[in-house]
C-alpha cells in the first residue's frame, strides 16, 4: 500500500517550487506523484479497490481512512496552487502540463469520494 501522507508531502514540497520552476522535468515530477496519490485514493484504504457496503462495513475497523487523514493537511491548497501555475502562461496546459493538471484533476476528483458509497 502505498503511504498517502507522504505523497501528499511532496506535492506540498513541489507547490513551493512552482513558482520559480517551470521545467518539464519538474511537471513530469508533479505528473508521477498526482498519478500515484489519484490511484491511491480511488478507494478509503488506498488499495485502489472499491468494496461493496458490508463488506466494507466489517473491515472498517482496520482501515485506515485516508481522505479524512489528507483532509487535515495542506493537500488541497497545494493542488490549487499547482494547477494554479500550471495555467498561469495559458487556458490549455500542453506538453508535461497538460499530464500533470490531468493527474492532479484526478487526485481532486478521487479525494472527494462520494459517501454514499459506504
């Protein structure tokens, strides 16, 4: 499993640089790192797999809730403030942009799952 917290650190870290980094070496950073946090928030545990109702209900206990974790760290701000430069010098991002303010779309999309779910 991968550590979330640790993930979400380094998009912190990257969201400090961005202002003075605008290199493709540094999106395809932003890019991997997104990538990975998307799929480990496709699901509460960060396995990537959803469980159905009941049995989630039954282990439950032994899960750690990664969205509520990452909700009381500077995740959000920092995927603000990347996508925020990433589209600073245009509308449509290309190149290792575009990779990158797709991937952190995805961490924002998965970092609110519906609870309805569970």
């Amino acid at each position: 499993m991968t550590d979330v917290s640790t993930l979400a650190r380094t998009l912190h870290d990257l969201s400090s640089k961005a202002a003075q980094q605008n290199d493709e070496q540094f999106w395809g950073h932003v890019q991997s790192t997104s990538e990975v946090l998307a799929n480990s928030l496709r699901s509460r545990d960060g396995s990537g797999w959803y469980l159905p109702a009941v049995v989630y209900f039954e282990i439950s206990l032994r899960i750690v809730d990664n969205h509520a974790v990452l909700g009381q760290t500077s995740l959000p701000r920092s995927i603000n403030l990347l996508l925020a430069s990433a589209l600073r010098d245009a509308p449509i991002p290309t190149n290792n942009k575009a990779a990158a303010t797709l991937e952190l779309i995805r961490v924002s999309a998965n970092f609110c799952i519906d609870n309805s779910q569970f």
